[in-house]
C-alpha cells in the first residue's frame, strides 16, 4: 500500500468513527429537542453557540486548524437546529386565528393531541408550515353556503412546495353569542368572521341589527367578552361560548340548516394514496383550450367533482384552475393524464391527495 492508499484507508477509518460519534451526539440532540418542546423553549440559543464555538476552538492544538474546526461545528449545530425543528414540528399543526375558531375546532377533530399553534392570518400558516415550524396546516377552503375561500385557493397556487394530504368538514352552527344576562333588544352591533355574517344574513336583517366583520368568529368573541359591553354580539360556535364566558342568546342563526365548512390539511410531505385528487393548471389565453382540458379528462374516464377559476397573480385578466377528480392517485391511468395534461397545458401540478 503506498502513502496515499494508507492516507486514504486513515481517513475512511476516521469516517467510520465520525459516523457512530454523529449518531451518538443526535441521539443526545433529540433529548434536548424533546426538553425545549416540554418547556416551551426556542431551537435557537445564541449563548449556547458561542460557548460551544469558543470551546471547539481551544480543543485544537494546531492554529491553522482551528478556523476549519469551527466551520466543522458550526455546520454540526445547523445540522442540529434542522433536526430540533422536525421534532419540534412533528407535533405541530398550525391555524388561524384564536382558541375556539372553527379552525382551531375542526384541527382538534383532526389531530386531537397535537399542539395546536396559532397565527394571525392565513399566509403564516402557510409560511410556518413551508419552513417546517409546523408539521400541518388547518384552512378552510370552501363553506357550503358562502362558496369558496378564495385568499386559501390563492395562497395554494402560490405555495407550490405544499401538498393538501386531507380534509375535514366540518358542521357549522352560528349563534348569536352575548354577556351574561343580556337581552334581544340590547343589542345594537354584532360582530363576526364575514362568512358567518354572510351565512346568517336572514337573521340579522329581520331585527336590523349591523354586522362588522372580524379576521375570525373567535376573535369576534374574545372581542365581545373582553369588551364588557351588552350591546355587542357576536356570531360564533357553541365552543366558543364557553372558552369566553358569554352566552348563547340564539342558538343556529345561520341560513342553511346544513352548512358546513370543509378544511383542508397542508404538509411538506407528498401524500401517497386516498380516492380524490386536485390539480392546479394554465392554460394559453385561446379559444376552446379550455374545454380541450376537460374533454382530456373526461377522456381519461376521471368525475369532475369539482371546477374553479382564479385570476392569476400579477397577470392582468389571465386565469388558473383548479380542479377535484375522483380516481386513485396512484392508478397508470393518473400518470397517463397528467402526462396528457402537461403536453396540452401551460403548467400543470399535482396539489393534493386525499380520502373524501
């Protein structure tokens, strides 16, 4: 064996170690993550790096050595703080809104020992759930009476490394939530999320009461009973009562008897199987390529469950479409269509798989 030959097998010994030391310290990496998730505490510790840093450094006898060493630990930590992040995330599902919003309802229902994380709009649920602070996200996409949320279909198409793995409707009752003790005729101004104001319309013009819309029916509540004020309502679930205090005036004001909300569950991960999928596509601004699209899928012997157009972002009066089909995802004839649909549309993509 000649001298690099001997250098190279000491390097694959060295490796060989290094391999079992990596797996020993993430093995103490993922006792640590499980510590800052029992006690609330960030992945991020900036004290802690520079002590670690300084002491890595001092190891190192040789000083041409020790920059290198330290770049080594530092990518040992980052590689760490990503570790911390999964298992932190894995836990994790993330809405909008505040405790008791039909979100924060229906993500229960869907992962009831999660820790549930809140956030104030529904692009940071998407962002947190993109930077892997989240395992999932719990949105609504469309609600039966009031149609579909549009801000949600938009934020899908512009989150293409998102899948939707689920769904969940969820029954929606709206009730007319007051203080304690207080009276029809005391009311003056309800507030709301604009689709529960929408949905219980009826009730509110035949006793003329206004409604202003609030980011959520949660927040509407939490706004009434921290008010303290009689002549505010607000329009919210049975839960959603009892977590403020306040009371049911008028239990089901909503119009449709069987309103409901359907959620949609996003991820990072690509889901695998279920019995529906969604797509998002263009197509060129041409007569008839539209139906070609639809003729191409009813061709493929796929139902059309469901079809909607949005305006494109920053392209004046151009659309994309979204599209549910009912079939296996994972069938030869999906693949056959959507390598037919990448032939015949501008883009094409995949956006969810789910079990309805």
């Amino acid at each position: 064996m000649d001298a690099l030959e001997q250098a190279r097998a000491e390097i694959d010994t060295v490796d060989a170690q290094l391999a079992a030391l990596f797996e020993r310290r993430m093995a103490a990496v993922l006792q640590v993550a499980e510590y800052k998730r029992a006690h609330g505490l960030p992945v991020y510790d900036a004290a802690r790096e520079t002590a670690v840093l300084e002491k890595a450094a001092a190891r190192i006898q040789d000083p041409a050595l020790r920059p290198y060493y330290k770049d080594h630990v530092q990518n040992l930590m980052d590689v760490a703080k990503q570790y911390e992040a999964v298992v932190l995330s894995q836990n994790r599902a993330a809405y909008q809104g505040v405790e008791g919003a039909f979100a924060h309802i229906a993500l229960r229902a869907l992962f009831p020992h999660a820790e549930a994380v809140s956030y104030p709009t529904w692009d940071e649920v998407f962002d947190a759930v993109e930077r892997g602070d989240a395992a999932r996200g719990v949105v609504p996409f469309e609600n039966s009476h009031a149609g579909d949320v549009s801000a949600v279909l938009d934020l899908c198409y512009n989150h293409p490394a998102l899948w939707v793995v689920d769904v969940y409707d969820l029954p929606i009752s709206q009730n007319l939530l007051v203080l304690p003790g207080t009276k029809l005729d005391q009311i003056k101004s309800v507030y709301s999320h604009q689709q529960a104001i929408a949905q219980s319309e009826t009730f509110l013009r035949q006793f003329g009461l206004p409604a202003t819309a609030m980011a959520n029916t949660a927040m509407a509540a939490k706004f009434v009973a921290e008010s303290g004020d009689s002549s505010k309502a607000a329009i919210a679930s049975v839960e959603t009562a009892a977590l403020y205090g306040l009371e049911v005036l008028v239990p089901s004001i909503n119009t449709d008897g069987d309103n409901t909300t359907r959620f949609i569950v996003l991820s990072r991960e690509k889901p695998t199987g279920g019995n529906r999928f969604s797509l998002l596509f263009t197509v060129d601004n041409k007569p008839g390529k539209l139906g070609e699209v639809i003729q191409i899928i009813g061709a493929s012997g796929f139902n059309m469950e469901s079809i909607k157009s949005r305006p494109m972002p920053h392209v004046p009066f151009e659309y994309y479409f979204y599209v549910e089909l009912v079939g296996d995802p994972t069938a030869d004839e999906t693949a056959a269509l959507l390598r037919e649909l990448d032939r015949t549309c501008r883009t094409v993509r995949l956006l969810g798989v789910y079990t309805k």
